[in-house]
C-alpha cells in the first residue's frame, strides 16, 4: 500500500531515508560535467509530481529495466536546490504485481465514484421516453465503456482533468439541467437529460490515461464529437423501432455542443435542448475553472483578496473570489 | 374603450365601415400619377401594425393636424392589395382625452404586469445582506424609477421588445438564478440576485418607448451599461456604511454582464456572480428568441416539422421546434 | 415531350399561342385592385424559371388542385412588363403521367451522365489497395446510393448547382488528384482517390432535389460531413478485415476535407492526403465558379474585356477573363 | 541623499565597496546545492534594478525584519556573472526615516513637473466655456486628486511607465490637440481641450505607483474609464447648472476614447470631438513608444541603421529611425 | 452655357418648359403594360441626377443616337411621382461641341482649383532637402500628371468623391501635417510632406472620372498604391544621384500608408513618417466623412439635435453634431 | 577542403582532437564564477551548428581578430553537458582564403543546381508566348540576378529555408502548374508559367545570405512582393513592344500570390492564372513542411506511428506520416 505521497515530501529531513511508490513519467540519462553519467526521472503519483535523481549507476540497485509508464519503488532522501525539492535516489526496482497501484498514481476526482455512478443511474431511471432510456441503458450496460466512462479524465488539461473527471462533470451537469429544464417549458427534460449524458462520451476513446493523461492518435485525427457520435450511432443501430427523428436530434446535440464552429462543432445549436447543453456545458466548465483557481491560489499561499494571475482557459482574464475578498459571506449579514 | 385591433382587419368584409384608434407611427404625403396629393400613414396598436391611406384630403372630415406619435380615431374601411390589407380612410382626427389609452397602442407583455412586479418584491425580500436589501428597496420605492421599470421594454426589436418586456426578463432570471446559485455553492445568492435586477436598469433611460420602441440621444452616445452603473452609483452615494468592496463587485458585475468586449462590456466577468449573470442573462435571451420564433411560425401558419428562417439574433441559424417536429413530445411517452 | 423552353419565350410574338410543361416552383393567389383574385406562380424548367399569372380564375380551364412540386401543362402567350417577360395562362392542368419528365425541368449538367459515371468506374478500377477498392464497389454497387450519386446536385445554389453536379465536380477532382498524387510522392494516391470519391457522398443525403434543390431538415441539423461519415462507417462495419487505421485515415479526410473549423470542418487536415483533397476540392470549386461567371458575363452581353460584377462565393471580389482581354491566347502568338 | 545609482554599478570594480539605498521589489530565500539558506533580492532605484545576494544569513548585519516595497540601506559590492552584474552583499538594514526618497527608486519624467503643471493650468485658463472652465478648476484644485495627476504613471508597462508619466502624455496631447483644434473648423477647442485633460483621470485610481508601478484590484474590475467617468460625473453633481448635454457629450468622450469595443471602450467616437480625442491619443502614444524603442536601441548600442526588434506596442512590427539611417536629417541638406 | 442645374428642377412648376444639358449616365429602353417602348434615362450633373423618360419614341425630335456618357441637351419638364421628381423629356439630342461642358456635369470641389494648386506648390517650394524637392517639382510638372492631379476625385464614392477632390485632401492633410510636424520634433517634415503630396498619387491612374466616377480595369488589378509607388519609382530612376535610402523610405511610406495589411497596404509603417502619414490621412478622411453628413442630415431637414442614420464608411455609427446639439458653440459662451 | 560537420562531432570520443573550419553564427564574451572572462561562440556549417567555448583567452592561439560572419579555423575537442555537445576549444583563428568555402556552411538543397536550373531553362523555353519568352530569358540572362536566383533561400525560417530554396520551391512549382494548366483549358499556360518563375523573385533582394539567413533593412520596408514587381516593372520597360495588358496582368499575379490581403499581398487573385499561382504555391509549400516535419520526426528518433509536435507553418496542427503509422504504403498492397 501507499502511504508516502509525493506532497508529502516537502516537510521530510534531509537525513530521512524513506521507500515509495511512483510513476515514471519521463526517464533521461544525462552526463555531469566531469562526464559521469546520471539518471533523471519525473515521478509522480496522484498528489503531484518530483524530480528524482539516481548519481550511482554503476550501483546494482538501481535497476535499469524500467520505462515510462512503469510503476517503480524508490529508496531514496529529500534535498532542495533554488527551493524545489528533489529525490536523490539510491535505490530504485520495478514494482512487483500487486505491490501497487495505478490509482494512487494518478489525480482522481475528490468524490466517491460509486455515489457519482449511482446518481448517474437514478438520472437514467428518470428519463420518461422509453427509446431515451433504453438507449442509454444499452450503452451504460456495456462493461467496456461503462468502466471507461467511470475513469475518464474529462480533459488532459483543462477543467476537471483527472480520473472520474468525466462523470463529475456529467453529475454536475445533470443536477443544473435538471434545474434548467424546470425553468423553461419549452424544453424536453429527457432529451436534455440525455443529451447530457452522451455528449462527451466519445472522450472515453479521445483520451488516454493509463500512463498519464494523453490523446490517442485516433483522438487527434477524429475527436471526441465524432467518436462520441459513432457511439451512439452503433448503438441506436441495434436497437428496434429508435424513431429516427429522435436519433437525428440526439446526435444532432452532440454534434453542436461546443456552440461555435470555431471550438469544432461542425453545426450550431438549432434545437432548444442543444442550445440548453451547450450553455450548461460551457458554464459549469468556466464555474469549475475559477474553483480550481481559487484551490491554487489558497495552496500556493496567494493572499485572499488577491486576484489570481491570468487564466489562460478564461481567455487571459484575472479572477477574484467573491467571498474572500468580501471577508465574509453578503448572505445573512 | 378599443375594441377593433390591427389583427382583426385581415377577416373584415370590404364593405364593413369601423371605428377605431390607433397609433400613427410615420405619415407621409404622397402624389398620384394624376398629381393629386394623398396621405400615406403607419397605423398602429399593441397587435400590430397596418397602412391607412386617405385619398379625400379636401374633405374637412380628414383632419390635419396631427403627427407621429398622436393617437388618432379613424372611420374607415380595409381594402385588399397584391395580399396585403389597407385600411381606406374616410374620416380621420385626433383622439380626444381618455378617447384612447397608449398602451393599448404598443406592444406588452402577456404576463400580469403587477404579478410580475410582486415575484420582483419577493426577490427583494429574499435578499439577506441588509446592504444589498437597502440599495434595492430604495431605488425600487423611487417612484418615477418603479413606474418606468414597469414599462420599459427590454430591447428596441430584439427580444422582450414589448411594454413589460424588461420586468419580465428580469422576473424570468431570477427564478433561473436562483436554481443556478442553489446549484454552486461557490455563488453568492445575494449578489447575484441583486445583480440581476439591476444589469439593464439602464434602460428606463436608454429606450424610449412613449411612441413607439426608440433610443434616447443620450441612450445612443452612453449606452444602458454607463447609465445602469451611473444610478446605482448615485443610490450607494446616498446610503450610509455601504460597503466600498462590495459596490465595486456590484458595478463590476453591471459593466461585464455583456461578457465580452466586443458586445461593449468593456471588462470580463471576473468573479463568478458576475460570470453566472452574463450567463442567465444570454442564455435566457437566447431561449426567449426561440420561442418567439417559434410563435412566429405558428403564426404565419408554417408547418410544425418546417425549420424557421435564418434568425438574425442568433447568427442567422435555422431553428426546429423539437416536440412540434418530433410530432409529440419525448416525455413519458 | 418539351419542346417548348423558358429561355425561348423571350423571343414569342405576343400573339403567339403555345403549350408547355414546367415544374412549379411557388403558387400565390393575390388580388387586383378590383378586388379580384387571381394566380400568381413560378414556372421553372432546366432553363430558367419565369412568372405566370392566370387571372380568370373562373374559368374551369383553370385548374386549383395542384401545388408546389407538381409538374403543369400550361396554354398561354407571352407579355412583356418593364422589359421582363410573363407568361398570360388561359389554360393549366397538371400533367398527366408519362406526359412530362422533371429531368426536363431542372438545370442539369451539360456533360452525359453516363461518360462521367465510367469515368468514375475507371478510377475505382484503378485503386490498387484491394480494402478500398472493396468499399468504393460495395458504396456504388448500392442501387439507390448509385442512382443519387448521378443525380444530386453538388450544391443549392453555388458552385456545380444542378443534376449531376456531384458526379461532374468529383469526375474533375479525379482528374487534378491523379496529376497532384503523380507530382508528390509523400501522396497515397490510392487514398487520395478514395478521399475524393467519397467526400461529398453525405450530399445525396444533405440535399433535395426532387422539387427544386433544396436542403433536407436532417441534412440542416447533421451536415453532409456527418451524413458521409456515417454512410462510410456502416459500410465499412460490413466488410471483414478492413483495417482500422485506414478507416480512421478515410474518416478523418472526410471530416476535414473543407479544410478549416469556421468552415465546418470539426478537424484540421493532418495527413498528407487530407491536404491534398482540401487544395484539389476548394481550388476546383473556385475555378468552376470563375468559369461560370465568365459565361454569365458572356450570356448577359457584357463586353469581353469588363470586369465581372463582385462575385460572392468569391469574396465579393471582381473578376477578369484573361484571353478575353487580352484579345487573345498568349500560347502560340 | 542618494548618490549611488543601478545604471552606475556597471562600471564599479570588484573590489570596490559602496553603500546605496533601494526599493525591494521582490525577495526569496534559496538554498545551495549544499543547502545553505541565502537570500536574492530585486532592488530597484528609478535608474533601473539589480539582483542582489546575501549569501552569509547568520551574520547580524544582514536584517531579515523588511519585505516587499521597503527601502533599504545596502553595503556591498559588484559582482558579474555571465555578463550580468549582481549585488554581492555584505550589510543590509532597513532605511531609516528620512534617510531614502521613494521618489529617487521609480522611473520618473525627464520633464520639469512644476513646468508641466503650469501649461496645464494655462490651457484650463484657455478654455472658454465657463462651465468646463468651472469642472476643470474644481477638479484640480482637489489637492489630492492634483496631488496624484501630477504623480501618476500612464502606464503599468506601456508607454508613458513613469512618474508624472500622465501628466506628461496630458501636456503633449495639449499642444497636438490645439493644432488640430485651429486646422478643423468642424472642432469645438473648449470641449477637445477639456477632453484631454479629463480622458485619462480614472488612471489615478486605477493604478497604484507607491511601490512599483501595478493596477488596484478596483482597477481591474473597473477600468480607468469608468473611474474616469464617475470622478467627472460626481464632480459635475456638485456644480449647479452644468448644461445636461455638454455633461452627456464630455462622458461619452472619456467613454469612447479608445476608439474601439475590443479595446475597451463600450461606444464608438460618435461626435468630431470624440474622435479627434481618439486620434490624438492614439497618436501620441504610438509616437512615444517609436522615440522609446530609438532610445532603448541606442542605449544597447545598436547600429543606427539597423532594425530594432518587434515592438510589443506595435502590432510586432519593427522600426527603423529614419535620420539614423539617412545619416543626416533631410531637412535643409 | 449651363443655366438649369437637377437640384433647381424640384422647385419647377409642372407647366413650365425648359431646355437643359446633362450627362447621360444609364440608358434603357422599357415598355409599356399596352406594349409600348419609351426611355428611361439618369441625367445627371454637378448638383446631383434626375431620372428622365421620352415616351413618344416615334417622334423625330427623340434622337435615338446617343449613348452612356454623351452630353445631351434635353426640352422637358418636372413630373411628380410618390414625392420623387421626375423628367417628361418632349425633346432631345447630342450636345453639339462646345454647347455644353463636361466639367459642370460632375460634381466638383467647392475649392478654387487654382488657389488649391499654389497652396500645393508653395508646400513644395518649403521642401528643404534638394532631392526630394526635385523629384515633387518634376513629377508636378509634367503636364499630363499635373492636370490629372488637379482633376482627380480622391474616391469612388466615399470621402472626397468630386473632381478636385484628391488635390482638395492633400491640400488639408498639408496643413495638418504641417502641425503635426511642428509637435514632434521626431519627425523629418520633408519626408511626410513629400509622403502626403505623394501617397495617393497612383489614383489618377487607379479612377476614372470623364462618364462619371469609376475604377479603370487596371486600377482594379493593381490598384493607387501600387500605381503610385511605379510612377514615384520611375520619376526617381530618371533623376542623377537620388540617395537609394531616401528613395526606399518614400516608397515604403507609400506602400504603408494605409495602415493595416487588412486595408491593402501589404507594409505596416515602420518610420515615424510613415506612421504620421497614415494617420492624418485617416483622421482627415474621418473628418470629412463626418462634416459631409452633418451636411447631408441638413439639407434633408432633419432636426439639428438628430443622430444622423448609420454611417457606412465610419463602421455603421451614427453621428451626432455638437454645436448644433449643444444650440451654441461652447466656446466664449 | 571541409571535412569535419557539425553533425559528424556528436560521435566523437572526448580525447579525440580534430581541426574544423566553421562560420561564426555569434561570438560573446562572458565571465565565470571565479571572474575568468572566456568566450562562447555559436558555430555552424551546412549540417548544423553547434556551442563552442574557448576558456584560456590569454592564450596567444586563441585569435581576438575575427566577429561574426567570419569563417574560422578550430582545434578542440568534443565535451559533453547535459547531453548537449559543446566544442572545447584549443585554438582559434581565422581561415586564410581559399582555405574554406561559405558554401560548405549554409544548409543547401540537397539537390543539384544545375539540374535544377536546366528544368528552369526548360520552361522558359516551353514558353510559347514571345513576350512573355523574352522577358524570362532577358532576366534569366542578367548574371547577378541569375546568381542570385540559384542562391538565395526560399524563407528564412520556414519551407525552403537554404541555399537554393528559392530556385528549387519554383522548380516543383514549374511541374505542379504543368499538370494544373493541363487540367483546365481556362488556363494559359504561358502566363502561369510565367507567373511561377518569376513570383518570388524579389526574394533575392529582400533576404540576405552571406553570413546566416536574414531579411535586408530593404527588405522589411518594402517586401519581396514590392521588389519583385519593381525588378519585373523595369525589365519590361526596357522591351520594345511589350503589350500593357499583359504587363497588368503579370503585375497583378505577382501582386496577388499571396492569395489575402493579411497575408500582405494588396491585391487578391482575380484572373484565373493569379488563382492557380497562389493555389500552387500554397499547396507547395504546405506540402514541403509537411514532408520536412516527417523528416525532423524521423530524425529525432520518434516512433513511426507517432503524431509531430505541433506545427507553427500549419497553425499549430499535428501532423500524422501516412505510410508510417499504416506501416506500408496501401497501394498495390
């Protein structure tokens, strides 16, 4: 089991010798300016990552038959250089089968996946229009793609991009849906709900995060609309009777969530239910984008009536946090 | 009393002579072939509009002196030409006092203008910071401000441009914000609320709507944005102990609730009530120009599974009414 | 048979008496200023489309029970009104079965549908990649695929806008992908062509043209991109063995064959062949468009050596006919 | 007093010790590869800045009581790395009071502020209108508002980065706006003159100077037009009879003198005056930032005749001088 | 000589006969409902165009030989039409030689031509640097080019659109880049006052103005900027010892002068010349935009305190006059 | 003769010694730790470039005498940092004449000029247009332009970017047009033809290749667009009988290539031969960094079914190698 995490480690002693459990993100051999060959590697688990050095290669301990993407055991000390801190390695090996665990070693969404799934099959069981429904019954009874679907990353990088990230921003876009279909009568709950559902579902083949959050080649030349379309192509194929009125304006949603052709949505939002996805989809990813920002100000120490630097994903703009620069909540005061 | 509306003329016998008043929007003098001068006018009330022509302009029953912007009683009849309906003039003067009722002549919202105005108070009472509370029951017991938040349309053509039109899109954003502040917890209700109902307060100033839907001069050269701020100002100026942060975060929100520079906030959203709002207040805008698209088409007796024309106020996209189209609606169905 | 076209009515006496087929495009009924009514419809044919108007409607030699789409015959002679000409309709029927044939009615490719079609055979022959070659026979061996792909125009109203207009502009295509494939040997010619063929097959879906071209309410929501793509994927579903990184090269060419987002392209062409089918289609598509602005000039009389009108699919820039004002063909002279 | 300045370090010897005062810009605590603590500082006078190291912690001389925005008295002495210079410092205490002028530690106009002030006093005195007149004085005799104008940088980073900077870009704008203000009869001198003076107020609360130049968090969220704005329009309450319309006309020129929505203005120049504001100040700050960029290239030892490289300000174009290049001015040779 | 100019025709009795010359500037033969041929012409002069229609074709005194751009004398009198003027020609036929002059046909520059040319010349004389002013001297004396630059319209149909017009606004911009001059000492006035009397000089090949304004087939292709910098380029090449580096500036400033690649220069000005050049070129143009509408909204009646309609060449704002809104000057009032 | 590159060193042993001749890319003087000023220059040849440092300053064979642009020779040896290679250098001085080639130190096509330049002479010589014929061969027959045309690069940075770029980018060209013209009879041949050859000409003005690849002062003002037009302008003025339509048109072409106006061509294509131009050479020059970023790709060691970085030429998109990631060519197979 783990139980030394890479934030952890800044609080350690030069002098403590500790063993742990990472990730190897990158590995490079480099030389020193006395010629002598050195090994520098990324490490990483779920609470961050570390440079680690190994001096001794010549030492038999240090194993040399690892790769990126191994899982490894280090033994190994602190020390700080310009105030970053560094592994000195002295002793590294692979990991042996069970000794630990990819899911430690990857950010993973702060929620309990279980309870996330379970509200993803109560929005399920609320849809009224028996082809809605049993077309995402079909597809979340699959156990390839539903165990996709519970891992995925809703991003390399950007808002929610960590393991589960998928479902909790489905999850979270579900319950604003819900709220935004009992505001307009003109919208068509079940179309929404499950439009809301599928419209990401393609990055489950779009993104790659065994080894790290990445795109696969497919990823890039396709993109998680078409892939997420062909998806649920492939599955109304198989199901009898699917109006295909309704398959045109399902996939129709998810061709168009993006909004604007310009973010790769070949087609803009003609149908009240797409307009409504796109609009949740966008603003629960900008809400999520300022969270995170304020969680990285408030770690990294930022005074609370300070703005934040400029958020590359909010086109560059600063942002402020309400309530603490407020001092205190405006409400009941 | 009116009781012969613009809509009602369509189905009138050539031969039927009525009474009516209406609204004279432009009037124009015209000549025919045979050089014999006739008048030209824009009829109209809150159901539409219609063209009236008199041709007698010798005959002492057609008065005058009136102009754009009168209510005049006309006794006339409708005559029929390449389609279109035209109202032949035999008599014409202006409306005496208490003859007729502007806002019988424009445009209003179908909702209960004091219904709407009571949801309006309930927000206001529902408001815990007692600053914010204070600001709200100030300006809204100033009475010539109550009296033309009322009124004021919400936009010149676009959407809610009807008499109500702004009360109205602000009622139906409130009961949007509020479902969207209970959904993020990072947003603070009050603000929020607050912010919706002051972000187009501007307008009692920009538009002009006595007769018919127009901009101010200083409308045009300052912009509601610049007005909506400058009376808030104004208000806080005069309350004691209001919070210095908390009017910058309330202006703030006023001048970003576009969202962006190119639609003349000249500042980004930068906390998230302000996001939230540019949000609502889109997205609500948005699904209004779909309905009223969508009435649009019933009216003119397009078929229910037809798309609408190219839409201007929403970059000239087609639109498809999805329960009309899908020939029922999806729920529970 | 039609023997009797809208582009020879120009030069009918007024006296002259004939009979003809054409297809109706609009049917209105208006009234004089008389208070009477009377028909007012647009007559097309594949020469052009011209305005009748049958005022008598009294008469039983008038038929009422026809509408939009259907095929006429109409007896009537030609005026002239402000230098336009009209057709004055004494008698209208709808045409009889057999009597008429709608190829006749719209503009269709100047090229025989049966040469293009063997051309297109030919470069299918000549693939040399046996799984493409597999799915280009399986995709036009399909009847009703076949029959569409000869008929569809490549567009409603832009470059190659009439029957057989999709078969004319990808038999040019082929020609200029076969000369670029043979220029740069970094191009798989056997994908180029495949690319090429297949590109635009979602426009069999996209567009109607049945009763004038137009496009269909799937075809507005999904996109010929999307349409293909599909038509693709389930054909490929079907064939054992094809591999799936040549199937995900063949979609992605598809997908970005229009060769930038704003353009509807969800993707940017990443691959060489992706390249090439976006220069070779694009640039064809505005060579077709100069050569039917020169003949337009030509048939409007314009003197050789004057700059066209600002052409719209263009960039509303002017164009000029190099041999025509130069008088001459530099070659040779 | 402060005798020793950033600019003259350059030139110091190794060996020679000297004692300077300087502003703390920002300050770390690093550690050596041997993971010994030492301090770097960024100290900065109105010359230029340095980095400075304490290597010796332990030693008493060295205070740690001071951070950011502190003056402090240093002894040390020169040292270079790489072609850079650094501080090496052996003593360092925070300045006592009366002993440093932050007014030393900023860059400041070249200009005589007394002498700026006075020609813009003569152009209020200019100004014929009595009713700007009174604005103008009213403003400006605010001692604390005329206190800040005369202190106020224009600029964070751009053009006009110093103190007194806005004042000085002020007083060029003057003299360039009387010139164009006699060559357009079209131009109202009174109201472009006031324009001038005003467009720029809100920067004294937009931008802080006291310990290095940056925005106020109000700044951000507010922007220096509407700061501008509001001083003006409060100011103007207080006078009685200030004419509405030449109040409305003077704010829409502070909020269009931008000149375009995405540069912040939410409305465009709509009146001679607005836009001859606009051009000047546009003008005026391109021109500052050309002769900047000559200054800087000479500074660095530029060949005159070369290029210098993309400027920032200047859409990334690069500038040449022209009489640097010509060898000689053109005029009168 | 001409006595009858178009804007006097409105004040006409219907009964009055007159004879007149104008310019034929379109020429179409129509018909009748009861099939008879008549003329529709534009006649035009320097005060504006009136449309003119010969019904009696048959009669003899109806010249039939005569086409676009020919000088025609005409006897007619004013018809009215739904408030439009009209021309009933009784008689007409070619101008004979000298009856008529073309000059009073196109509207022209108020400005004395005269007075403009010595302004321009003694600018010229003021030209220091002997290269420079030799290559001004030659090119303004030849005497095609010298009468061409006299008579040239500065545009189509935007600002300056009348004979006289190109030398009218260069004659404005001297005086306003004499100023301009004078403020910045960074600035060689030879170099911009050259620059200003030749940036436009390529229209007197680029635009036609003998049949009315237009662009010449080659003015199109190559267009004023590269038209210019070839005529500048070859007057150069035939004068001894121009300095190359003086010559390069000039071309540059010529190529530059519009400011943006966007706006057809394909250079950004990158010598403080230059970028002054594009800077009074545009702001004067701007101006005199304004001053026409201001004009325009005059002698179409419209309220002093009226926003003009939106305006084309100023990015679709409306206008607002100052003085006449403000009812006074604001100056010494 | 050279017979140590740059691309051969990275194999060295570190006590192995050579002697090298290189250019000198930049030359600086630094200062160690310990104060010890030593150099570090920049060294290149045709293959790469490379670090070098020469510590022992005070040692008599390390030459002072020599600057950037030099050709100098050097004995070191080969150390290693950080895996990067760097020259240690023993001695310095510069190379005697004759003793090294510049040739041998610039990237250069790795085809050969004059196969290249007989494939030029050959089209000149296909030429059937004596015009157009004598023009090419009067300037392919000046020899400075003629060796300037087979020197100089087609960029600096991007496609073509070596000695010979230029001549080899118009030699694929030359065989792309070939095939296009055959395509489509709207085309002349002669003038494309022409139009190819000489588009980029001012290329060999506007950059500069002696001693690194760089743009001319010239250059930047004026634009190889500008010099190309002027180098062609002033041959055919010297050609008795040129025809001044094909001038224009020839002009335009050049004017034009570069197919939009932000791209700095003034001009967009309006003729048919202009179009094909700037499709080709776009096309071109896509598909050359296409191939060039394989290279890089195959180069660095990447696996063969990896996507490159991100591309800067093709606005940032991944590029994906065909044949590589389908691991055979699928034609014939």
């Amino acid at each position: 089991m783990k139980d030394i995490f890479v934030n952890d480690l800044a609080a350690f002693d030069e002098e403590r010798l500790f063993d742990g459990f990472f990730l190897v993100l990158t590995k490079q051999q480099r030389t020193t300016k006395q010629n002598k060959p050195y090994l520098v590697l990324s490490l990483a688990d779920k609470t961050g990552q570390i440079e680690g050095r190994a001096w001794e290669l010549g030492d038999p301990r240090i194993a040399k038959d690892f790769a990126r993407g191994d899982l490894v055991k280090v033994r190994g000390s602190v020390g700080r250089f310009d105030d970053r801190c560094q592994v000195k390695i002295d002793q590294l090996r692979k990991a042996l089968d069970g000794e630990a665990d990819i899911k430690d070693m990857l950010p993973s969404t702060t929620h309990d996946i279980g309870e996330l799934w379970r509200r993803l099959e109560a929005a399920v069981e609320s849809v009224g229009n028996p082809h809605l429904k049993r077309l995402l019954t079909t597809m979340l009874s699959d156990p390839a793609l539903a165990k996709a679907y519970r891992e995925a990353p809703a991003a390399r990088q950007l808002h929610h991009a960590w393991l589960g990230g998928l479902l909790e921003h489905v999850v979270s876009l579900l319950g604003l849906a819900d709220r935004v279909a009992a505001h307009y009568p003109l919208l068509d709950r079940d179309l929404l709900v499950t439009g809301v559902i599928l419209h990401d579902i393609g990055k489950v083949h779009e993104l790659t995060w065994e080894t790290g959050f990445d795109y696969s080649v497919e990823g890039v030349l396709l993109g998680h609309i078409q892939m997420g379309v062909d998806l649920v192509e492939k599955t109304i194929s198989g199901l009898p009777d699917f109006p295909e009125r309704l398959r045109t304006l399902l996939l129709h949603m998810i061709l168009s969530h993006h909004g604007k052709l310009e973010f790769g949505s070949p087609k803009l939002p003609m149908i009240p239910e797409a307009l409504a996805l796109n609009f949740v989809d966008d603003f629960d990813a900008k809400m999520q984008s300022m969270a995170s920002e304020f969680e990285k100000s408030a770690r990294e120490g930022k005074a609370a009536d300070e703005l934040t630097g400029k958020v590359w994903a909010l086109d560059q703009r600063q942002l402020l946090n309400t309530r603490a620069w407020l001092g205190t909540d405006t409400q009941g005061k």
